[in-house]
C-alpha cells in the first residue's frame, strides 16, 4: 500500500509500509535485485558500443526505516543488548544485498516488531549502486580506453560516502527538521565495499563465511584446520568445506588431505577457509599474517558480516619465568602500542574481556589438556597482552623493560589487542588465546629446529581448543554472547 514519506533524512522515492517482517523483506530483495539487474545491463549495452547510456538514476538501493513513538519506547526490555533503541524518532538504513543477509536482516526486524510493533517502510533510496559493486571481475573484456569512458558516465564508490562515523560514534543528526537516526551500524555502500575487499584479500565470496571466526598468523594452523574440516565433512553431510579460489568439498567429491592442494592460497593476501554449516554457524579461519595491519584490515571488512564473535589463536612471547614453551595465555588486557586504530578509537578507551568467550576458552583448555583448578594454571595463564607494531621488539627490549613490567604484561605480540580493539569498536564479540613460542627476554629465542618440534607438537591442541570454544559458545546459545558492554548510548537497534 501507498504511505506519504516521512521526513526521513534519506531521500525516498515512493514509500510502502508493511506490518509483516517477510513482505518487507521480500519488497528490499525485490527492489535490490531489479535495480542490481538494470544497472548491469546498462553496462553490458555501453561496453557493447551504445554510448548513449549512462547509470540509470533508478540504480540505487533499497531504503528501510521505521518510525517509534512515545507510547512504544519503553516496551522492551532493558536487558537486551540489540533490537532496543534508546530514544523516541525515525531510524533509517540503505541495504545491500538483501538476500546475503536475509538471516541477519529477518532477525533485526523481528525482534523490532516483537518489541515495539512497528511496521517498516521500504522503498527506493536516491543513494546510487556503484558499477563496480555489480560488476564481476574480468567479466567484461573491457579497453582501457572503454573503461575509461565508464567511468565517465557511471558512478563509482566515492570514499566521501564510505566512512565508519556511526560505528565511531563520530555521526552527526542533521541540524534540521526530526531527528534521524540510524537503523544500523554501516550503510549500504560500506557494507558493498568490505564484500569485494573480502573477496579479494581471502580468495573466497562473502556468502561461504560463517559466524564464528578463528584468525590466526601461522599456516600450520591452516594444515590442521583443512585436516579438521575435510574429516568433518566425511562424517556429517550437511556440512562443507571452502577453500580460498572457489573449491568447495562435500561427501560428495571429498579428497585425502595429501591430495588437497595448498599452492594456489598464496594468491591471496588472507587466505579464508570455512566449514560450512546450513544456518551459517559454522567456523571460518582466517591466516592473517603477522602484524596488526593486516589484523585490522580483514576485522574492518569482517564486521559488515555482522558475525558472531573472532578469537584470536596464536603465538606470542611469554614474559615470565614461570612460563614454559607451549603454555597458554588467555588475554583480559591489552597494551595498544600496534597504534592502527589510534585515529579510530582512542587510547583511552579501555578494551574489556567478553566473559562468556573468556569462560568459553577456559574449559575448553580444561578440556582438552585435561587438567582442572590449580594444576590448569601451571598451563594456562591469564593477564595482559602487549602488542606491538614492531616485529623485532626484542632489539629493544632493555627500554621496553619499565613498559612491560609497570604494565604487568605476560606475553607481547602482534595482533591481539588490534582483534580485540576492533572488535569493541565494530561490536563484535572477541576473544584472545595464545601459545609461548619463546620467551626472548630470557634467553630463550626461537631456532629452527625448535620451533619445528615446538609448533608441531603444540598446533594442533591449540587448534582443537578454539574449536571446542565455538562450539560451547554455539550449544550456549548466542543470545547471550553480544554483551551490552559493547554498545553506547543511543546505539543503531539493529547489532
């Protein structure tokens, strides 16, 4: 049914409310998929030699909003840590991919009209699709003089509209009229930004990633992780494997681990594999490499997914004497001298533990060493992580000794507090448990040979403990999982 606009701060073509979540729903996929599908072929009649095309102004995205009143805001309950809002107006988002996201998306406007009973209104914004974001790549043989001419009579992403003010709390209301608020954390022309940039840094779609996330900087925990998921997949038909390029293995085409081959990841910057499960509850790993640059690349794209919590797995440098090669470190603290976010999240803000990850990861180290009260300290450790942009920390560990001692550190590395610092500013639960590789500031640095014996001994426990914490948290159930101690004041209702 035809609605009259309200002052929304996003312009609207012709607006339709809708009471029920799955006819909203069904008019955003509509509208994308028409759009998307116009905007192509507009492309393919330009590159073909019609000139007399250029981005059609109706190529934009779909535009979702919802209005609360006074007599509504205070039906939900407090408790929650997402589909509340803390204040009375209109929210507004832009949405791509509507269809990528329908599980995401069903679920924020259910628990809005579980909560307050609003209805939704839908149609056409005037924010446009960028061409690059419906093209494939290579799928058009293009010259160079052709594509110089689509840029000229289509539109591209433009980096005035990509910005992460509302997830840095840096958004500003518009001065006049109702106040206008947004419905989620990203609009849709991010959100389309960090799909490719995912692609392109994994090797893998971003509809093969799953909800759990483990991250971690070492290929031998990939070796373990195919091994693991390759078996997985024999013993359960649901599931499958994806690896970085497009290969996917299900009972069907299953292969050994020795005939599954690794080469080809080195096309990828960050290459991704996921056991893959129907509801999309399954894990995806992640090697990011070494250095909390990578680290926050992959999270800042990895948010827009809106999963369900990374942990990181991996190795640092433990501090203490106490501490033995091949002990863990469950991370409550962070130093930030990777200083990669400083711009985005300041340094006083301090970074806490999640504790239903940090339980989680307790026993399932409990678990897996066997081990349980004061024996399970003498392997697992819990403290302060320093991590440091400098890969060769240790050349200036005498000035660094005042730092690390006044900070009550127990392990530096490279990475974690960048994971877990993103993950507070993006929302998104986070988790850190490393392993000792070596402990340099006594003496006792990393050779060749052991570090071989130590990593093959130690990689495929490790492994097995992140895995295991997935799975507690997932049998736990997820609800409980996004704290609200992620989330400020006047948060978007959508998580």
């Amino acid at each position: 049914m035809s609605y009259s606009v309200p002052d929304f701060s996003i312009k609207v073509r012709q607006l339709n409310i809708y009471s029920d979540v799955d006819e909203a729903l069904s008019a955003l996929k509509i509208i994308y998929e028409k759009n998307k599908h116009q905007l192509q072929e507009a492309v393919a009649r330009f590159v073909a030699g019609d000139r007399t095309e250029s981005h059609p102004m109706s190529a934009t995205y779909p535009f979702l909003g919802c209005q609360l009143l006074n007599t509504q805001i205070t039906q939900a309950d407090a408790r929650d840590a997402y589909g509340i809002v803390d204040q009375n107006g209109l929210y507004e988002m832009t949405v791509t991919e509507p269809s990528l996201f329908e599980g995401y998306l069903h679920e924020q406007m259910s628990l809005l009209k579980k909560n307050y009973n609003v209805p939704f209104y839908v149609g056409e914004s005037d924010s446009p699709i960028p061409v690059s974001f419906v093209l494939d790549g290579g799928a058009l043989n293009m010259s160079e003089g052709t594509e110089r001419l689509l840029k000229a009579n289509f539109i591209y992403p433009d980096l005035q509209r990509i910005d992460d003010r509302i997830v840095n709390h840096t958004y500003q209301f518009s001065p006049q009229g109702p106040q206008v608020m947004p419905l989620s954390l990203f609009t849709a022309e991010r959100v389309d930004f960090s799909l490719h940039r995912l692609k392109h840094y994994t090797g893998t779609p971003a509809k093969v990633f799953q909800n759990f996330i483990l991250l971690t900087n070492y290929q031998r925990y990939v070796r373990e992780f195919i091994a693991y998921g390759l078996e997985q997949v024999t013993q359960e038909s649901e599931l499958t494997f994806a690896m970085p390029g497009g290969t996917v293995y299900t009972q069907k085409n299953i292969e050994s681990m020795e005939e599954v081959r690794l080469d080809h990841t080195s096309l990828f910057q960050m290459p991704a594999y996921h056991l893959t499960r129907p509801d999309g509850n399954g894990v995806t790993l992640i090697n990011i490499g070494v250095g909390p640059t990578n680290a926050k690349t992959i999270t800042d794209h990895l948010a827009v997914l809106r999963p369900h919590c990374w942990i990181m797995l991996g190795h640092c440098a433990g501090l203490r004497n106490t501490q033995r090669l091949g002990d863990y470190v469950l991370a409550h603290g962070y130093v930030r001298e990777d200083r990669v976010l400083d711009q985005d999240l300041p340094l006083w803000v301090p970074i806490p533990p999640v504790a239903e990850i940090q339980v989680a990861l307790q026993e399932a180290v409990a678990e897996v060493t066997g081990l349980q009260g004061a024996q399970l300290k003498t392997r697992l450790r819990t403290g302060t992580v320093f991590t440091t942009d400098n890969r060769n920390w240790e050349l200036r560990a005498r000035e660094l000794f005042e730092q690390l001692n006044q900070s009550r550190s127990i392990a530096v590395d490279l990475e974690s507090a960048t994971i877990a610092a993103n993950g507070l500013r993006l929302r998104v639960p986070y988790g850190t448990l490393l392993c000792v590789s070596d402990k340099p500031i006594h003496g006792d640095i990393k050779l060749p040979g052991m570090a071989n014996a130590f990593y093959e001994s130690q990689v495929a426990q490790h492994l097995k403990v992140g895995l295991i914490t997935l799975e507690r948290i997932r049998q736990n159930g997820i609800q409980n999982l996004h704290s609200r101690k992620l989330r400020g004041f006047n948060e978007p209702p959508f998580r």
